[in-house]
C-alpha cells in the first residue's frame, strides 16, 4: 500500500517535473526565436559607419566585440561612438564613426586598437598605415569641382597618405579644350579609409566618400590573365612570335572605314 | 499562499531609527552611485579614473576588470579574447567567488535600484506577486542566451540585455535604452514580483553561480528572537534563502547558504529583533536567548510558509 503510494506520489512529482521543465524549455525556445530573429536584422550595416581601425570582418566582429566603449574612451579626437539603442546605425552598443562628422586621425599609438579587451579591434594591427577602414571613392564625377575643371583639390591635399592612397591625374579639359581636369583617384590598396578627404569635401553633400570595402570594391575573376602582366613575370612573351590576326574586312559592298589613317577624325 | 497575505501589519513599536533601518539600504545606494560616478566622473568632469562600461573597464590605466557573462558570450561564439580580457575575467570571478558572488546584484548592478524601486511600487500598491518563474528558470535562460550566441555568432543578447544597456545608456547615451528599462519597472510592478532580477536575469544566474562557495553570508544567528513578524520575507528579493536558515532548528546552520542571495542586507536592516547580521560563512555560532522574550511561533504562519524545509 505505501509502496503504491510512494509511486503514485513520485510519478506525479515526475510529471510535474517534466511538465515545469518542458513549459520553460518552450519559453526559452520562444525568446530564443525572437532574438536570433532580431540579432539577424541588427547585423545590417549602414554604408556610412565605419568601424574602428582594425576591427575584424563584421561577422567576426560581431562574435568579438563586447560593447565596453573602451576603444571610444581613448580615442583622442572624440571619433569613435557607440551605438544607441533605436538608432539606425549598427549594432547597439558597438563602436563606429561617421567620417563626415570626425573622421579618424589615424593615431600612430592606434590607442583604440591598444584598449580593445577582446581583440574585436586586432591587436595585430601595429602600423595605422596598415588600417582597413575602408575605401574612398569619388563617387560622384558630375559635382566634385576638380572633375569640373577648377582647382579645389582639398581631398587630395588633407589625405594622410597623398600621392600614394590619393593622386591627381591630369587628363585633358574637353570642355575648354584648352585646360586640364586633375581628377583626385584614389587607390584601393593604399587608402586606409580613414575618411579625411570626405569629411572636408566642401560640397554640402561629399563627392567623395569612405565606403566599406565590400560595396566600393569589385573583384577580379580568379581565373583572369592580365596578359601584360603575364609577361612580364615570364619576362618574355608567352606565345613565341608575333600575333598578328587577320584583318577581316567585309568583302564587296562599298564598305568605308569610319577611321582613316592620315585623313583625321570625319 | 502569499507572504503577502500574511503580513498581518501587526502595530509595532519601531524603536530603533530611520537610518538603523535603512542603514544597508543608504550602503547599497551609496555603493551603486559612486561606482556610477566613477564611470561619469570622466566624461563629465574629465576626471578619468574609470573608463569603459560595467562590460569591460580600465581603471586608473592599470587595473582591467571585464564581466564574466560578456566573456563567455564571446567566448561561446568561438572567439578568443586578449589578454586584458582574460585578467580582467579573473580579477572579477576571483573577487565575486570569494567575497560573494551576488554582491554585484545589490551592491553595483545599477538595474536593482529600478527593480527595487519596482518592488516598492508593487508593495504600495498591495498587488497579487503574478507570475512567479520556477527557481531554475535563470538557468535556463541563461543557456538560452549561449545557445543563440553560438548558434548566431553574435552577442544577439546583448541587443536586449537590460542591465548593459541601461549602464551603457547612463555613460555613453541612451538612445532607447531607457524603454528597456521602463520594460523591466513594469514587468516587475505589474506582472512578477521580483521578476527580473530574482527570477529571469542570466548575468544574475553567474554571478548566482559564483555564490555558492564565497565567504560574506547573513546568519539568521539571532532566530530565537524571531516573532514572525514576515518584515524579512516582505522585503527579501529572493524569498526562498530565508527559511532554512530562519526556521532552523537545533544544529541547522543559521547561515543562508543558498546561493541566491544578494547579500543585500535588507533582512537586517527591516528587523527590529536584530535576528540577521553579516558574518563569514564558517560562522555558525547562535547567539544565546537572552532578556528577550522569543515570540510565540504561530503554528498557522509557520505551515502556511512551507514550514521546516
């Protein structure tokens, strides 16, 4: 009989038990639904924040980045800012900047980089120069006043890195026909993104402006030969002799070359 | 059965002075803001002793100190931290396991001012406790915050976590922060009693884990003078730790060993029997009946409790 009992009372206790253990289970399978949901739409990143120097590819950041504000506290130029909760910016609580407002001074001692706990900004990164913020690109030929002939240059003369992350190519004033354009080029390989050029763009909109790599950059086809190059490494020409392909002009027909050689343009 | 209900309001004779009463109380606050002011005093005033957030702070450029739930957060997503982080864990998981693992909860998380204050509003307000979670729900849910951290390589819970935000938004801004925070008021007030910080919060469940084995405890040493007068229980925001140590009999500890509780001292400041003090764990000692009187213990409150467990 009390053998009965004993049973009788463990097994409801079980029940209960499971019972409380699958109710919480379910909870926690709901928030966890929601926040994994949420976590997902927080991941978009505005074009116009930047991360800190060194900072790790965004998914990795995410995974690494504590949200302690430190990398913003020994930022010497006020650059660096956190994330506030209902802000379209990145995620909450993760440090950024805003090229436009201040952008990053590329310190030599990289102090945000020295504060980082977790290595969400890589403490690898020792030399500023390094620092892959970003790209800049002229995005925008029709308004930038060197692309319209005048003198302004100011992108060109602040960036930390002139005449390497930054040049002027001259190229001939179509428009005049007498001037030359110097058009500010930027190149992807030196430029740290540190965003100097687009904060003192002085159009009221930039025309140049700091975006991440995976929006300003495109990418070579891994099994494309720039043939030049090619040959230049062998240090001969690849294929041996002179290519030459045949000239293949149209038979009968009265057909005339729009490009005569010694004639000019038509 | 509530406490609630119990609390019979019986008119009592406070002899002793409002700060005696409060005296724990006015410590945790004062312990709450100035380690706020530490962290305000740099951008505010530009004196920087601390920097960073309750997540991760540099104190005085020498002294790291990070959170061990932000940590393993990180960690859990397959990340490995720096050094600093690594010492900064240490430090805190030494001093919390040895000292009192909870003693962040009541003493230095600046949520528990709100839920205490919450918890005020609820008392005032006479309300029914609502929906109180099974004891092991912080558990779980802090499982549940690893889980979608590993499973999403993020810290996805950071986006809500309540306590970060509201400490991020008092030192760095608050954007929305504070409607996180007004969730949790109203949580607490309205639908659970202690809801949040007593039954649901993951960084309060670590550092509940911390607690089991540290030294600071209250010892009911003094639970010959009870008069079950309930004042402990009404304002215990972890209700269950009291009873085994207050309704103890003969040679059970009168320590409360649970490891849930805060060490808030608020079981000591309420009591007008001096029942409670703080003491270190290997403190057993009762202190003898002496002039006063021990109450009648009502067998009706005491089965109504759940008794001798």
């Amino acid at each position: 009989m009390s053998d009965l009992k004993k049973t009788g009372l463990s097994s409801a206790k079980r029940r209960q038990f499971l019972g409380d253990a699958a109710r919480t289970a379910c909870g926690c399978a709901v928030a966890a639904t929601f926040l994994t949901v949420y976590q997902a739409q927080a991941k978009a990143f505005p074009a116009d924040a930047i991360r800190p120097p060194g900072a790790l590819s965004e998914e990795e950041f995410l995974s690494a980045c504590v949200r302690c504000g430190l990398c913003v506290r020994d930022c010497p130029y006020d650059t660096l800012k956190l994330a506030e909760l209902g802000e379209t910016g990145p995620a909450t609580g993760t440090p950024y900047f805003t090229a436009r407002d201040v952008p990053c001074e590329m310190c030599e001692d990289i102090p945000c980089v020295a504060a980082c706990p977790t290595g969400a900004l890589d403490h690898s990164l020792t030399d500023i120069d390094d620092a892959d913020m970003g790209v800049a690109v002229l995005i925008d030929q029709e308004n930038c006043l060197n692309f319209l002939g005048l003198r302004c240059e100011v992108c060109y003369r602040v960036c930390p890195l002139i005449d390497e992350a930054i040049t002027l190519e001259m190229t001939p004033n179509t428009r005049t026909g007498s001037h030359a354009v110097f058009s500010p080029t930027v190149y992807a390989d030196v430029c740290t993104g540190c965003g100097k050029c687009e904060q003192s763009c002085v159009l009221p909109e930039a025309a140049i402006k700091v975006l991440p790599r995976r929006i300003a950059r495109a990418e070579s086809a891994e099994h494309y030969r720039l043939g030049w190059e090619e040959k230049a490494k062998a240090g001969n020409a690849l294929v041996p002799g002179v290519i030459d392909l045949p000239d293949r002009v149209p038979d009968a027909g009265g057909f005339e070359p729009v490009f005569q050689p010694g004639k000019g343009r038509p | 059965m509530t406490t609630h209900a119990l609390d019979a309001h019986v008119p009592k004779e406070k002899k002793r002075s409002w700060v005696l009463r409060n005296r724990f109380l006015l410590l945790r606050r004062s312990s709450q803001l100035l380690i706020l002011a530490l962290f305000l005093a740099g951008p505010w005033a530009g004196l920087w002793i601390v920097k960073g957030t309750l997540t991760s702070s540099m104190t005085l450029d020498i002294l790291p100190l990070t959170d061990p739930f932000l940590l393993l957060q990180t960690m859990v997503t397959g990340h490995w931290p720096e050094l600093t982080g690594l010492i900064g864990v240490a430090i805190v998981v030494g001093f919390y396991a040895v000292f009192g693992g909870r003693l962040y909860c009541s003493w230095v998380c600046p949520m528990n001012v709100v839920t205490d204050s919450a918890n005020w509003l609820h008392r005032k307000l006479d309300l029914k406790k609502g929906w109180q979670p099974k004891k092991h729900t912080r558990y779980w849910v802090l499982a549940m915050t690893l889980l979608v951290a590993a499973g999403s390589g993020s810290l996805a819970y950071e986006l809500v976590n309540p306590v970060t935000l509201l400490h991020r938004g008092l030192v760095f801004g608050m954007g929305f922060a504070w409607a996180a925070v007004l969730m949790v008021f109203l949580f607490d007030t309205f639908v659970s009693r202690h809801g949040w910080c007593g039954h649901l919060c993951p960084m309060g469940a670590v550092y509940g884990l911390l607690n089991t084995k540290s030294l600071l405890r209250v010892s009911a040493n003094n639970r010959d003078a009870c008069d079950d007068c309930m004042d402990c229980f009404e304002v215990c925001p972890e209700i269950h730790v009291i009873s085994p140590a207050l309704r103890g009999k003969g040679d059970d500890t009168p320590l409360i060993v649970n490891r849930d509780c805060t060490s808030c001292g608020r079981c000591i400041d309420v009591c007008d029997l001096d029942v409670f003090s703080f003491t270190h764990r290997f403190d057993t000692q009762l202190i003898q009946p002496t002039s006063i009187e021990p109450g009648p213990r009502d067998p009706v409150t005491t089965k109504a409790m759940g008794g001798h467990k």
